[in-house]
C-alpha cells in the first residue's frame, strides 16, 4: 500500500489555514470580525459550484483518469529512456502549471544534474516568442534527442502554433520526414488545427478535456506528462487533490478550506483591498506564486458579472518570495497603503537541514546565528514578517504545508482551483472565460494577416493618430 492510501497519513499532511491575522482580535488595525465572514453567501456560492460540476471537468480530474495516467506512465518512460531534453512548447496555463510542478517537486538545480542524479530529460519551458528564446534553446539541445510536447486546447494559440512550425521544420531537417518520436501533441480531441497536424504527423497525442481550461489543467496531461518524464508520482499528485476535493465538499463552509479562502478575499474586496500578494517563503513553492496569479486575475477579473451589470470585479495578484522580498518590497506592506492582503505559504519540514556553524564569537552580532538551521531561520523570518504585518494593521494569513511533496502540491493546487470558482460565485461573475483575453487575441490575429479578421483590421486603422508630442 502506498503511504498516501492510509488515512492517517493523509491526514498528517492536511493543509493547515490560519487566518487570525485577518480578525480583529489579533490585528491592532482594523481587522475583520467573525460576522463579516459569516455574512459572505457561502452556502449560495458553494451550492453554485457543485451544481456547475458537471460542466467543471477539472473537478474530476482527480478521480477519473486511471486510463490516462497508465498511458502518460508509458509514454514518460520511452522518453526518459531515449531523450536528454524534454521542451514544453505552451502558454499561460500549459506552461505555468508544469513550471511550478516541477520546481516544488524536483532538485532545484535539476537541469545542471548529471544524467545519473536527475535520472529523466533535462526540461524546458518555452511560454514566450521573444526571439531570443528558441536561439538560445538550440545552443544547450541535441534535436536528436530531445522530445517536445506541444500543448494547446484550442489548435489556435498563435504563439505556440509559430513555435511548433519552429520546430517542426528543426526536426525534419535534423531526423527526417518521421518526427513522432520526438513531438507529443496535448489539445482539444476534435477542434482545431492541432489535433489535425497530429494526425498528419501520427503524434502520440494526449486530450484536454472538454471543461477544463488552461488555468485549470494542470492536474490533466498538460501538466501531468512533464511532471512524470521528470520522476514525479503523479498518482500522488492526483491522490493530494482527491483528499482537497474531500475537503471542499464540506457543507460546513467555514470548516472548508476553500470556502474560507473565498470568504477572506471577498471581505477584503469588500474593504477596498484589491491586491493580493502571495509569498511563499520556500523557493520549492516559488512558481506556486506565478500559477495563482494567472488562475485568481483570468478567472476574477471581469467588466461583467452574471447578469450583465457592469461590475470591473477582480483582485489584482502579486508575486512575492520569503526572505527574499522581505529586503525588497515588504516595507510597502508593512507601511504603506491598507490595499493588500498578503498570504504567506509556509513549511514545516523542508527535504534538506542546513546547519549554522559555529564561528566569530568575538563577533555577537553574527555568532548568535551559530547553532542554529537555516530551517529555523526562514521559519523565523516568516512569523516576524507576519507579525511586522499584523502589528502595522495589515490583514495577513498563513498556509502551512506540513512539507512539501507530490500529495501537499497536489492539495494546494486544487484547493486554489476551488478557491477561485467559489469567489467567482460571491463576486456574481463567470470565473470560467475570459473575453479580455480574446479581445487581444483577435487584434493580434488582425495585426498579422490572419484570413477572417478584416474588420478587426479596419477598427484597428481607425484608431486615433498618435500624437508625437506625447512621444520622447
């Protein structure tokens, strides 16, 4: 029996939320009171979840994919077998999941690893078409061993549509004509052009469930085939957000972690705090921080709620990194504006212990570290910069993750995913599309010629002239 499987141990890594930095009976500012929680519609607004979960397919991804994972296992071990490099050719959320999966699971150096320490492929991400990027991949890979994964649900996604044409002209001129050992499609099962070129190509291929959106997909192929290539027990994975998805079902909503979430960010949105920071203070979880803020501003910001009223809801999040930002922007928080809440992501056994040695005790000032770990020092610099906070009467809360391991990323994950749509619910706004995004989209379509988008063309002509004074 894998130790996930046993009850109690799924229990020892349960999630921990402590939000007392967010009441009034902690803060000396002007902390929240037990009734404003309880007034947030929570009982609406989870009802409203679990009747869209037929529509939400992301929700089930941890309990339905025994079949897929069999086959993204096989198809990791041929390419852990045959590759030295595994590149992700994707964007949003086909590139921040995997990125973040892999930095909380895997060696933080892995890529430098000799062969036989990382025992996989080195892997790449490529979410961006700076020109630069691909050059400076090509210096640093073999094509002849190296197996990209393009991912795109819609077949459309013009930046990763131009890079797989990069590469595919690459590997016809470097192996051939027969590419299907070295590219790996993840798309819609039938629309668009993605799935097409598979076919042509004869690609092993891998299907994004209809229901689940880009920001919702780590925990389906998008996310699971780069995590598996690189040694991570996605069944773990899945088992951490099947226990989160037990957790969330909780009818007793100030029992359940994602509907205290929801309630904590909606009572700030309500106070006039529109920033959320995220700060992890392990570099494990860093990439956690860049994932959120792609799920909590596409999913929240929106010009109009449900019922057409004009509403510019959202919560603007931001990227922050215990210690590190404690000498780069914590001074903001502590002392500037009451327009954020800042929740830290804490840890309470870290994979590796750093000793302090001892050394300079003519020197008080440094020998007062010796003795000490470097676990205890981070753990100390997260309390004092949250009670720096909570002193100067800014809202802050902490979630523990009891370590950091394939079933606790798993939970964390999920447990944000429900988060979102359950604050999509309180703010009466579609948490699912993201027509801001489209709208950009179209213009960039437009800008370059693509058949079908004359008339975004001619609104784009039609623009106000720049006026050059406003140029330097």
């Amino acid at each position: 029996m894998k130790e996930y499987e046993s009850a109690a141990w799924r229990q020892g890594m349960r999630l921990k939320i402590n939000y007392n930095n967010m009441m009034k009976s902690a803060l000396l500012g002007d902390g929240f009171t037990p009734e404003e929680i309880q007034a947030q519609p929570l009982d609406r607004a989870l009802a409203a979840v679990k009747a869209k979960r037929d529509q939400l397919k992301w929700m089930e991804l941890p309990h339905d994919q025994a079949e897929v994972v069999e086959k993204i296992e096989e198809t990791a071990a041929w390419i852990r077998k045959e590759a030295e490099a595994f590149v992700v050719l994707g964007i949003g959320g086909s590139a921040l999941g995997p990125i973040a999966v892999h930095q909380a699971l895997r060696h933080l150096n892995y890529n430098e690893l000799p062969k036989e320490k990382r025992g996989g492929p080195r892997l790449y991400v490529l979410d961006n078409v700076d020109p630069e990027r691909f050059a400076a991949l090509l210096d640093v890979i073999d094509l002849k061993k190296t197996v990209f994964n393009v991912i795109t649900k819609s077949g459309s996604t013009s930046e990763t549509m131009s890079q797989l044409l990069i590469a595919v002209d690459l590997l016809k001129r470097t192996v051939g004509e027969d590419i299907s050992r070295h590219l790996i499609a993840t798309t819609d099962k039938a629309k668009g052009n993605l799935i097409k070129i598979a076919k042509q190509e004869n690609l092993t291929t891998f299907i994004v469930p209809d229901g689940v959106g880009g920001r919702f997909s780590e925990l389906c192929p998008v996310g699971l085939l780069a995590a598996a290539v690189c040694g991570i027990d996605i069944r773990e994975l899945l088992a951490g957000a099947a226990y989160m998805d037990e957790l969330t079902q909780n009818e007793d909503t100030l029992r359940n972690p994602a509907c205290v979430l929801a309630a904590l960010q909606k009572t700030a949105m309500d106070r006039g705090m529109n920033i959320h920071v995220m700060m992890p203070y392990a570099d494990a979880l860093k990439y956690v921080s860049d994932w959120y803020a792609q799920l909590w501003a596409e999913s929240l910001g929106k010009k109009f709620a449900q019922d057409g009223s004009v509403t510019h809801a959202g919560q603007t999040p931001v990227k922050a990194l215990g210690v590190t930002d404690q000498h780069s922007q914590v001074q903001l928080y502590t002392e500037g504006p009451f327009d954020k809440v800042v929740t830290f992501l804490a840890v309470e056994k870290y994979r590796t212990v750093t000793n302090i040695p001892e050394g300079y005790a003519d020197i008080p000032d440094v020998h007062f570290l010796s003795g000490h770990t470097h676990n205890e020092l981070i753990a100390a610099e997260q309390a004092a910069t949250a009670y720096a906070l909570t002193k100067s009467g800014h809202v802050n809360y902490t979630i523990t993750l009891p370590e950091v391991n394939p079933f606790t990323v798993g939970e964390l994950l999920y447990m944000f995913e429900v988060a979102t749509a359950v604050t999509g619910e309180l703010l009466g706004i579609d948490a699912f599309d993201q027509p801001g995004v489209e709208e950009g989209k179209k213009a960039t379509y437009a800008l370059l010629g693509k058949p079908g988008f004359d008339e975004k063309r001619a609104e784009l002509a039609a623009r106000p002239t720049e006026n050059p004074d406003y140029i330097l």
